[in-house]
C-alpha cells in the first residue's frame, strides 16, 4: 500500500495519463475532418465544400475530406452530423432547406434548429423566376396577370417537394395571391428539361443554373426573387419593381456542427472559414455559380437560422404544404 501511495507513484500515473491525453490530442488532429454534404456532387453546397475543403486542411493542419451522403431532402447527411461526436471531426455545409425541412417532417428524429451548433454563414444565392418563351410573358407581372385570370390552368416546376424552388414559389403565389399548379420533379434537371420544352410554363432557378439557359433565348428571365438585382443579370428586375409582391427568396448557405462543440474550437472555425471566405480566390470561385460570399459570428448566424425556420414554418402552414 505504501507504494501504491508514494509520490513516486503518483508523479508516475501523472505522467502515464498526461502521455495518454498527449497521445489522444495527437490522433484527433491527424484524423480526417469530415464535411458532410447532404445533397449530391455538383450543388451550390457541395461547390463551397470543396472550395472550403483544401483551404481548411492548409489552415488547421489536418486531412478535410467530402462526403456527400444525399437522400430525404437533406435529412440524411443532416442526421449523421447531428448524431456525430462534437469533437471538432465532423460538420455540415448545407442551405437554407435545413429549416424548411424542419416543418416538412414533423416527424424526424431530431430538431435541425436546436440540435446543431452554428458556425457561420458562407453565402447567399439568388433565385430567379423564369418561363419559357412561348408563353409571352415578358415580366412577372405578366404571369400574375395570366394567373389571376385562369386560376390553376397555369402551373410551374420545382426538383421536389420542399426545395426552396418549390416554397420560393408557393411564397410568390401566397403573396401575389395567385394559384399556380406545382409539378414536383425528381431533381433539377428533369424539372428543367420539361421547362425548356415547354411542358410547364415557369420555375424558380438558381443563377447560375438559368443565365446560360437566359442568355441562349431558351429561357425568359420574369424577375429576381431578391432586394436588390444581381451583377450577373443587372438588367433584371426584382420581383418588388415587377410588381409582383415583395418577395425575398434568397438563400443562405452556411456550416454547422453538432450540438455541444467547445465554445473555442466553434470561435476558431468561424475565424479561419470568416479568413478564407474574405480571399479573392474565394469570392471569385463563388460567384462564378451566382452566389455571393458572406461572413457572420456564429451568435448571428443562429438567429438568422431561427428566424427563416420561422418565416418558412408559416409559409408551410398557410399553404397546408405537406412533404411526399
């Protein structure tokens, strides 16, 4: 007993638990940081993954890999981040559906509001109403004006139930007061095949996905669901000087980690993610997809959460939307 309770005995289990925490600090650096995508290769969110991705591992001196883990709207990949370790390995980029899917499935097994940390805001994109040519309309105005006279011969299409193309649109109509029938697709593409074939009369579209689309005449540009208009289409007016309805629809995308992360290691990611976003490089990359670079506190960032997964819930429950 004596032994057990000699000094040299406890300076030795000192430096034993010392050297085990050495060891555990060493191989949690070294191991991978995830970015978790919940949506497939190619988005706007997967592009700021892999723009953040290698800049991140220069800066923190660790291995930052992708991952894509698409399925449910987002549910999935949003899942495994709010069930992963807060310990700094594993954190999410996504967009603005993370609130809105909120309302859409009242029955997940998790809030995505409460149970992810913030880290910060990287950016907004622009959503833009479009139609095809042959149906005339040169403003969105127009198109209120055909709806408001033959309520739900019109109708308009989105990559599925619950992407912000699709609430983007039923905004449009609760606000013009108008009633479009929705034609949800299984991705963007088909929705915006039949869109360019004339099989449905309009949609809302990314920036960057519609200007080739705009430019090449296949496509007319109605307005910018925005404040203010875009350097890309400086000649679009938002959907406000249309005289459509005052109808905000931009979206934020932003990275977030698991519930419970150390206050430090949170203020340390959003300063090194704030630094990268503020590069040249940075900024060009983005908005070469139509979207525009931001920053914010972690504190900021989560209040704008909150407040769109308010804005959105009501939406849902005025226009009774329901996921299928």
């Amino acid at each position: 007993m004596a032994l057990l309770n000699s000094p040299a005995r406890r300076r030795l289990l000192g430096a034993a638990l010392l050297a085990s925490a050495g060891v555990a600090a060493a191989q949690s650096a070294d191991a991978p940081l995830r970015l978790i995508v919940p949506f497939t290769p190619g988005t706007g969110i997967d592009l700021i993954a892999r723009t953040l991705g290698p800049r991140l591992s220069e800066r923190l001196k660790r291995p930052v890999v992708v991952e894509n883990r698409a399925g449910a709207s987002g549910n999935i990949g949003t899942e495994a981040v709010v069930r992963a370790a807060p310990d700094g390995s594993t954190l999410l980029v996504s967009v603005n559906t993370l609130v809105m899917n909120r309302s859409l499935y009242p029955q997940l097994g998790f809030d995505p509001v409460r149970d992810l940390q913030p880290i910060g805001l990287t950016s907004w994109g622009q959503l833009i109403l479009v139609t095809h040519p042959r149906t005339g309309y040169k403003s969105a105005a127009d198109l209120v004006a055909a709806a408001r006279q033959a309520p739900g011969r019109l109708n308009y299409a989105s990559p599925g139930v619950g992407t912000p193309h699709h609430l983007s649109m039923e905004l449009f109509k609760n606000t013009a007061r108008v009633f479009l029938t929705h034609i949800p697709y299984r991705g963007t593409g088909p929705a915006v095949s039949d869109l360019i074939g004339g099989q449905v009369d309009a949609m809302f579209l990314p920036i960057h996905v519609a200007l080739p689309q705009v430019r090449s005449g296949r496509l007319v540009a109605l307005g910018i669901g925005s404040d203010k208009r875009h350097p890309l289409l400086p000649d679009l007016p938002t959907l406000a000087e249309a005289r459509a309805g005052n109808v905000n629809v931009d979206m934020w995308y932003g990275v977030f980690a698991p519930k419970g992360m150390p206050a430090s290691q949170v203020a340390m990611l959003n300063r090194e993610i704030n630094d990268i976003l503020r590069s040249d490089e940075v900024k060009k990359a983005f908005e070469g997809q139509g979207m525009d670079p931001a920053t914010d506190t972690p504190e900021a960032f989560g209040r704008l959460v909150a407040q769109d997964a308010d804005r959105w819930a009501a939406l849902i429950k005025a226009q009774s939307i329901k996921a299928e």
